[in-house]
C-alpha cells in the first residue's frame, strides 16, 4: 500500500451501483417522469436524461462484466483499446463529459465485435487494424443515426420501438447489453460531430504522415489553445442566469447553461464559423464531498471556435431579412437589440443588417467584437467577465497604436510604378527584361513594413510632418537584363560589370527625378514614397560559380544563387500568402519572438518563414490555423518538438514533390547526418529545410543555427509555448501577462551590452526598452552627437528638397555597423545575441576556450573587463553601458 | 530614460555604502525565487534550465549590486573617427560620391582588370611558344557549320532556337504503359522505391526507438 501512495496520479475510484433498487417499468425513459418539480404549465414532464442516469447505475455491473468478458483473452483488442484511450485522452475536446470517456471506448468497441456491428472487428487483425476500423467507425460510419445495441442479433430485447425513442430523446444512442440504457446518453450532437470531424482528419494522418501518423496522433496534445481558432473564456460565477438556474430540472443546470452560449454564438456568428464548441467543466478537479455544489462551476466556462474561410468570417455587414417578412424582422431586431439597422444594399435589396465597421488590419477582431456583443446583451455578463483571445499579441506588431501593414497596398503600387518605368528605360545598354521583388515586406510577411517616407516622393507635394526618420530602409527589388553574350566569366569581373550597369540605370532613373543614392555595392533608388534597393541577376552567374566550386567547396554561395534562391522563395511564400490569410501575421508575430529574443543573428528570416509555412501545409493533427494566436503557438510548439536531429522539414508548398524527390531529398539528408555518429553535437545543417528549390538545405541554414543555438532556441521556445497555453486557456496571473512571451530575460547571458536607444535606428520599434542587468557595470559611455534618428523638416524643405535628401541615411543601421566591427574585433571571443528589429541590448556569450585556434591564446588571455571595456570602444556613441555577468570558464 | 537608470542604480549604491550592507533591498520573496532559479538549472542542465518568466520586477530588485561610482566613461565620443558613431558615418559618406565618380571608378577597375587579363593571356602563350609549340590564332571569317569531329551541321541555328523547336515537337514516343516491358519495367522501379523507403523507415523507427522519448503524457 504504501508503494501506491507514492505514485503520483494514481486513483482508486469508488463507483457505487445500485442494481436492484427501483422498479424498471418507472424508469422508462421516454414517458416518465421522476423530478417532480421539472414541470411545464404544471404537467410533469418526462425527465429521460435522470431516468438513464439511474438506470446506468442499476446496470453498470451486467455491462462491465460483458466488456470484460471480450476482452479477456483477447491482446489484440486490448492493445487498441489502450492506443485509443490515448488518442482521445490527447483530444481534450472530444475527451470530455460531452463525449467520449474510456468506458465509452470500450463499449463501442465491444459492439464492433459483435454481429449487430457487423463484426467489423475479429481476432485475425492486428492491433494496428482494430485502431484503424474503430477510428473509420467514429469518422464515416452510417449506424450512428440507427444506433448502436451491443447485444448480439440473436439475443436483442430492445425492440425497433425502442431504438426509435432513444434516437428521438437522445442525440446519440448506444444501446448496452441489457437494452435498458443509453450508454452515451451524455453526449451531445455538436461533440459528436467533433469527435467525427476528429476522427476524420485521424484518418488522414494515418495515410498521408512520416511514421504512420506515430507523432501526429499519439504524441501531440491536441488541446483547445492549439486547436480552436480562437478561445473565449466566460467566467459565470455569480452570474444571475447561473444562479437563477433550477437543479430541479432532468439535465444537470451547468449543461444547459452550455447549450445557451452555443446557441447564441451561433445564431451570432452565423457562417463566419465552421464549428463552436463550448465546454463547461462545472466538476472540479479536486472536490471534497462536504463543500457541496458552491465549488461546482466556479471555473469558467471555455468556448472553442474555428473560423469558416476568412472572407466569410471577416466580412463586415450580417445582413438579416427583408423588413416586409415580419416575424423575421421582429426576430432578427429582438436578438440584435440596437445593433440592428435597416440598410439599403447595392443591389437594391433592403434588408435588416448589423455592421461591423473597422479598419482593414482590425478585422480579425471582428468575430470577437459579435461574440461580446451577443454574449453580454444576452447573458448579462460585465465586460471583465469574457476574455476573448483574438488580439492579445497585436501589440507587438503596432506602431504608434496602429498596424503599419496597412501601408502595404501603397508599398505595392509604388512598385508597380518603378517596375513599369524600369521596363521601358531605353537609355541603358541592355533592356531590362524582368522586375522582382525580393524584400519580406512585399510578401506581408514583414513584422514592421516600412511606411511612406516624405522625402522619398518625386516631389514634396504633400504637406510635411514635423519630423521624419533619418534612416530609410531599402526593400530589395531584383532586375532580369536581356541576354547578352559579352558578359564577362570572371566572377570579379562580372559583379563589377553589374555595378555598372546599375550606376547606368540609377543615372537614368535620376534623369527621370526619382533621387538615387548609391555606393558600389548598393543603388537606392527613392521614388513613391519608398526607397528601393536594386540588384541584378544573371544567370550565367550560377554556372560560373558551379565551375568555380569544384575546385573549392567551402566558398560562399555566389551573389547569383543567393539571388536565385531569395527570388524563388520570395514567389513561392506570395503564392502562400494569397492562399492562406492567416500566415502573413503569425509569420511576423514568429519573426518579432525570435528577434525579441536575440535570435536575430542566428536563424534567417526566410527560415522562419519556411518553418510558419509548414505549419500551414502540414497541419495535422490539427487543420490549418486561421488566426494568429493559433498559429502562433502551433509555431512555437513545432519549434520546440520538431526532432531537427533525425528528420528534415520538407516544405512542399504546391505538392511537387513524387517519391523520387523524397528520396532524394531524405539521401540529401542523411548525407548530411552522416557525421552524427562520430560527433552528435557538431552536425551541419542543424536545421534541414528542404523546398522545391532548394532540395539539399543550402540557401538558409547552412551556416547556421548551429546545434547548440537550435537547442537554445527550442528550450525557449517551449517555455514560450507553454506560458501561451496558459494565457489562452486561464489568462493572465500576475506578473505573466501578454507580454512576458516578447520580454526576455537578460540574465541568460555572460554579458550584456546596452545601446542607447535614441541612438538606434528606429527607436519607435523597440517593444521593451531593455532594463539594466545584474552583474557588474563595466564601462558607460555618452550617446553620439552625430546621429539623430529623427530630423526636423522646416518650410524650407519644400525649397531645398535635394539637400535634404542628402541628409537621409538609406540602409543605415548603427547596431549592424557595431555588430560588423565586433565580430571583426573579436572573431571566436564570444557569440552575439541581438534584435534586429528593435532591441536596445545585446547578449553576449563566451565561446569555450576548446573552439578557439591556439593562436588565439593571447586574444583569450585578456581578463574579461579589458575584453569589454575595448567591445564598448568600439561601440562608441551607440554603447550606453556593458554589464559583466559572468566570465568565461577558465580550462 | 536611461539617465533616469543611472541615478536609480547610483543612488541605491549610496544607500548601501551608508549602510555598509551589499545585500539590504532584497526581500525574502526575491531570494527565493533566485534560489529556485538555480536549483532548476542544476536539474536539467544548461539549456533547458531557461526560465523565461523572469519578471522585471526582480530585476529591478537586484541592481543594487551595481557599481556605477567608479566605471570607466567610454572616451573621445565625438571626438575619436576611427570607432563608433563617428567612424560608420563617415565611412557612410565615403561609400557614396556620387555617381559619377563611382562610375569612373568601375571604368577604370574594368580597364585595369582586362589589361591585366590580356597581359596574362599574352604571357601564358609566350611561355607556350618559348616551349616550341606554336599558338594557332582562332580564325575569324565565316562561321564554322560543320562538326569537325562529326561532321554534322551545327551553330547555324542557334541553340536556344533549336531547344525551343524541340520542344514544340511532339514526342512519337508511345503511351508509358503500351509495352509489357514498359509495365513491367514501371512497376520494378516502384518496387525497388518501396524497399528503400522500407529500408529508411526501418532505420528511422531504430533511431526512433534510440532515442525513447515516448511518453505521451
């Protein structure tokens, strides 16, 4: 006994059974009744759902011998049984009081044992096959609407009278041994068709994932947070329809509550929904019988949907009936309230109709703004007692209260413009054939795409603010030149010859009054409102550096092929984000938790973005997410389980890929492992991507992340995850709020290094301003006079346009500068952690002293404060202070 | 703001030295929270031991340890042009003279590159002639048509062209399936798929087991 007591989780559960108490012939379960205060105009009322409950008792005894009976002697039933109840029990939806339970499982699968189930189960089948059919069984199954009877054809006592009345009283009928109860006479028709819908994508797990499905359906927790496309959570404690609530009545009072909401919602939110699921676990956890029903119910009740397509469920007018149609009218006026308004439409048609008015980036909070509306008019709940999870992350993708994504069809246009004008320039020696563009902004996968700059028009035309941002930055755009065969093949050569023929076109541009700003590596043209960067492919570029890489493998991927990936890459996540309109926004919210957490330097923004797109195309066990949250978290999730060590990520955006590619590119892969075995901790890639245009994990993550980086990464990553299920699930508590997933801990690392934030480039993108570090403060240094992220614009500008433009600074970034001498300075001395997008710190960590070359020996000599006062030296102007908080390991 | 920080921190330090105790704004809540900090570091080694939800508050509470009255300044801030601010500025400008001089400047780089080539080449066939070999000049004048190796015509239409009307050309190639051997080739090769992707997985579900991280809840 006393080693039971120490296993934690284990249960004896006391279930009393009452077999030969009452009278069967009074427990009949359509006619009578058996709670004599459950009355309608003061005729008693049949009270089915009590009547079962107590019959389930009487014959809980007969049934759990008959179970027991089949599956004695039977391993191979046994063992589905067990891979069932996991299935389930990792579907907290459909594993629930509504639903299924383990008892249920084994009922069911009993009854496919039998004739009356046509015997769709027996003993020749492995356990794999039993899993399979049940699973079918749940999914497509046609006998749910007849009703299952586990007796077998020969012995059955209920008669077709008797199945009829159950599948008219209960929403779901199974029929036990002894033909009196309703085995699922608890579970309603919207679980059902959960557990169907469930089941059905099970299905397509088991044939379409790596292992059979193995992760997918056993491994992964398919919980409401991940699941439902947004989560609403009523608090009811207290609440006047709770307490108003009779527990006289033949459903328990919590249950009915559910079914209200789940109503409501749905006459709410009509079809910008494809499922609602409301779930109240009115039983706590842990109830010690002498508290009675206070506790019962004290926890909210939570609300799962899931998003019908987007056009649908974002869409900003519900139009209701024609006036002229009274009843309806009166209807649709009397569930609206004052919200209701009679509207003349386009077509002429005039119709009742609420509005939904919003800005274009607010209108994923649409379906929220209903679910409050129709909840708190109807329920009568205050404001604080309904959280909705739809927008609680935006904040971190603001800029001065609104989302600058809403600038991106100007930042199109403008494009176009440029594209069109760098199409017909007939000035240059070669005709500009193709225009495309590279930078993640165009794509609206960018976490802040840059807004319209004043000075960066033709002419300054519109009236000018105050101020303006000194720094620009320049979105990349990619030109195709007409062939020509008097290119040059040496590589230096032909990069020099692109430069000049980019002066060329910069010049000619000029001419045209766009302001051009250039150096040899770079030609900025500012035109619409934005500045573009230009850069040239050619294509015999690729092939030239094919020759030159079979004499020396290690060389860098050529100008050429960087191109050619980031061009392929950039069409291939367009196509993604016109297919799914969700994955701009969870892509930037990714992209914003790895900068915020100083993964900036370590993992590339197209690898990100591979990784959100994987989500989208390889969903299961889940469908695609329709909402940021969701995805957001299903990203940090992948991030954190994904078996990077074993497994490539194959991204396969249009279903390309045959057998043959998989092949090759799981050979790619393992070509790549092949180290593993004499080193485990040094393996290259660590992180294998593998798409269409780049089969062997070359263009993103060759170089980096490294092993130990991704290890990092994943362990935050699930912290991360695991504080957002929370959040979504029993909201904020103390002091882990919302933002605690964006602020990160300083304290992780050996030193930290603090900029001057009115020094950074665009000091309105940094979230949290970083606080000061534990540790010793090494040295502080004053903020440059220099620089100034912000300039004044006075009348005079409009005057003296040009001059002004000269003070712009393109693609200037102080922190990349820093960042560039640093690892100058100090090649293998430390690691550098750091936000691209707006941070004010950065991390460092010492390398071990292992990695470093021997030469090195003096560099690593040097006691950390002299290594970090000279790290602030060069830093000088932008280093705020450097804070020593723990120095290298000493062999 | 960040001078809002220094004060705060140099002001505490002050506070301490009085006192003559490092360890005094502390309450016991914030040590202990440290405490377990560490202890869950301990436990599951470097990595994982990250405790994310660090609040803010108690890093607030721990800068007391801040030293700030005697730190190093960083010096010559605006002064010094070969770091910093300063440096990247300028070098910013430098990069930029316009485009016209950038223009020459690739000009005279293309010049220089190919007289370097051309000098190259003419060395290379010097030291081939110094060997007694003779360097055959490429003729210019009509175009080859013909292969010599060969014999067949080529380099009158161009390859692009040629590729083109290639591909225009409709295969005479019969259907996949219309000879048995074809079939039965077909279905040899998918057989042969199947096994090595039976092989991988089999392999895969070893490095799988390895690992043993089945644990489902």
């Amino acid at each position: 006994a006393t080693e039971i007591a120490e296993l934690p989780g284990f249960y004896v559960r006391i279930i009393p059974t009452a077999s030969s108490l009452f009278d069967l012939s009074k427990l009949n379960l359509s006619t009578r009744n058996n709670v004599r205060a459950y009355t309608k105009d003061g005729i008693n009322q049949p009270t089915p759902r009590y009547n079962n409950s107590i019959l389930e008792d009487m014959f809980l005894e007969e049934n759990a011998e008959y179970t027991g009976s089949t599956f004695a002697n039977w391993k191979t039933l046994q063992e589905a049984l067990v891979l069932l109840k996991v299935w389930a029990r990792q579907r907290t939806s459909i594993y629930s009081h509504d639903c299924l339970n383990g008892y249920l499982i084994s009922a069911i699968l009993v009854f496919l044992t039998l004739d009356s189930g046509g015997s769709i189960i027996n003993r020749s089948m492995t356990t794999r096959q039993i899993f399979r059919v049940a699973i079918n069984f749940f999914a497509t199954s046609k006998m749910w609407s007849k009703g299952l009877v586990i007796q077998p054809m020969k012995k059955r006592t209920i008669s077709k009278e008797g199945i009829a009345h159950l599948l008219k009283t209960f929403d779901v009928a199974i029929c036990d041994v002894s033909g009196h109860v309703n085995l699922a006479f608890r579970m309603t028709k919207s679980a059902f068709s959960e557990l169907q819908d469930e089941a059905a994508c099970t299905l397509n797990c088991l044939d379409k994932c790596r292992d059979g499905g193995f992760e997918e359906l056993f491994m992964t927790k398919v919980d409401f947070g991940a699941k439902f496309d947004s989560c609403l959570r009523i608090n009811l404690k207290g609440n006047s329809k709770v307490t108003a609530l009779s527990f006289c009545s033949d459903d328990e009072s919590w249950r009915v509550l559910e079914k209200d909401v789940q109503s409501l919602l749905q006459q709410g939110l009509t079809d910008r929904t494809k499922m609602i699921r409301v779930l109240w676990r009115s039983t706590p956890s842990e109830w010690n019988i002498m508290d009675g029903f206070s506790e019962f119910g004290s926890s909210p009740l939570i609300v799962g949907v899931m998003l019908s397509l987007l056009e649908k469920s974002y869409s900003l007018v519900d139009i209701g009936p024609n006036p002229e149609n009274r009843d309806e009218a009166i209807k649709f006026r009397k569930f609206w309230g004052e919200k209701a308004e009679l509207r003349r439409f386009k077509d002429g048609a005039i119709a009742e109709s609420t509005v939904w008015e919003t800005e274009t980036w607010e209108r994923h909070t649409i379906i929220k703004r209903i679910a409050d509306y129709v909840l708190s008019k109807h329920l009568l709940l205050r404001q604080e007692d309904l959280t909705h999870v739809v927008d609680q992350l935006d904040f971190c993708l603001l800029v001065g209260g609104q989302d600058p994504v809403s600038s991106s069809g100007a930042l199109l246009e403008a494009f176009d413009t440029l594209a069109k004008q760098l199409r017909l320039l007939d000035d240059v020696p070669l005709k500009i054939s193709t225009v495309q563009p590279l930078d993640s902004a165009f794509r609206h996968t960018s976490v802040f795409p840059p807004e319209p700059h004043p000075l960066a028009y033709e002419k300054s035309s519109q009236r000018l603010p105050n101020f303006a941002a000194t720094c620009v930055r320049s979105l990349e755009v990619m030109i195709q030149l007409e062939g020509s065969g008097n290119w040059p093949l040496d590589p230096v050569a032909m990069e020099k010859t692109k430069s000049a023929f980019l002066l060329r076109i910069g010049e000619s541009l000029e001419d045209r009054g766009m302001f051009v700003t250039a150096s040899e590596d770079e030609v900025n043209v500012l035109t619409s409102g934005y500045s573009f960067l230009l850069k040239i492919f050619h294509e015999r570029g690729l092939v030239v550096q094919k020759q030159a890489g079979d004499s020396n493998i290690q060389s860098a991927p050529s100008e050429d092929k960087e191109l050619f990936f980031r061009s392929q890459h950039s069409s291939m996540i367009n196509g993604l984000h016109g297919i799914y309109q969700a994955y701009g926004p969870v892509v930037r919210l990714a992209k914003r938790w790895i900068s915020a957490h100083l993964f900036s330097s370590f993992i590339s923004e197209e690898a990100v973005e591979l990784v959100a797109a994987y989500l989208f195309l390889r969903p299961f066990p889940f469908h695609a997410p329709s909402s940021r949250v969701t995805g957001f978290l299903r990203f940090l999730r992948l991030l954190s389980s994904f078996d990077w060590t074993f497994s490539p990520m194959i991204v396969d955006i249009n279903n390309d890929f045959n057998l043959k590619d998989e092949k090759e590119i799981n050979e790619n892969f393992m070509l790549s492992r092949r180290s593993y075995e004499q080193n485990p901790h040094d393996i290259e890639p660590a992180m294998f991507l593998a798409t269409s245009y780049d089969k062997s994990s070359e263009a993103w993550t060759k170089q980096s992340p490294s092993k130990s980086v991704l290890k990092r990464i994943a362990s935050y990553a699930k912290s991360s995850a695991e504080l957002l299920t929370n959040l979504i699930i029993h909201g904020q508590s103390g002091q882990y709020t919302w933002e605690c997933l964006y602020r990160t801990p300083l304290s992780n690392y050996d030193a930290v290094i603090l900029l001057h934030k009115e020094k950074l480039c665009r000091p309105h993108h940094v979230l949290f301003p970083a606080e000061i570090p534990n540790g010793k403060l090494v040295i502080q240094g004053k903020p440059s006079n220099d620089f100034h992220p912000y300039m004044p614009l006075s009348k005079s500008v409009v005057r003296s346009l040009h001059d002004t433009r000269d003070k712009l600074l393109v693609n200037f970034d102080p922190t990349a500068y820093f960042l560039r001498d640093l690892k100058c300075a100090f090649p293998v001395t430390f690691k550098l952690w750091h936000d691209s997008i707006g941070g004010d710190a950065i991390g460092l960590t010492w390398e071990s002293s292992k990695k470093r070359g021997r030469d090195e020996d003096d560099e690593a000599m040097l006691d950390p404060t002299s290594i970090l006062k000279e790290v602030g030296d060069v830093g000088k102007g932008l280093v705020r202070s450097v804070h020593l908080l723990k120095a290298p390991k000493l062999e | 703001i960040v001078d809002v920080h220094i004060i705060y921190a140099a002001d505490v330090n002050q506070v301490a030295a009085e006192s003559g105790v490092m360890d005094i704004g502390e309450p016991e809540k914030a040590k202990k929270r440290k405490k377990n900090k560490t202890k869950k570091v301990k436990q599951s080694g470097e990595v994982n031991g990250i405790d994310m939800q660090v609040s803010v508050r108690e890093d607030n509470l721990e800068v007391h340890e801040v030293d700030t009255a005697n730190v190093d300044e960083i010096a010559s801030v605006d002064e010094d042009c070969s770091r910093g601010m300063k440096k990247w500025i300028l070098e910013y400008r430098q990069k930029r003279p316009g485009l016209k001089v950038l223009q020459q400047n690739i000009d005279v780089f293309i010049t220089a590159h190919e007289e370097q080539q051309e000098r190259e080449k003419k060395e290379r066939e010097a030291a081939a002639a110094e060997d007694g070999w003779t360097v055959v000049m490429h003729h210019k004048g009509r175009k080859k048509t013909t292969d010599a190796e060969t014999g067949t015509a080529v380099g009158s239409v161009s390859l692009a062209a040629m590729q083109e009307k290639m591909a225009q050309k409709k295969p005479k190639e019969v259907g996949r399936n219309f000879y048995r051997h074809q079939k039965r080739e077909a279905q040899m090769s998918e057989l042969a798929m199947l096994q090595s992707k039976f092989e991988q997985d089999k392999k895969r579900i070893q490095q799988l087991r390895a690992q043993r991280k089945f644990k489902p809840y």
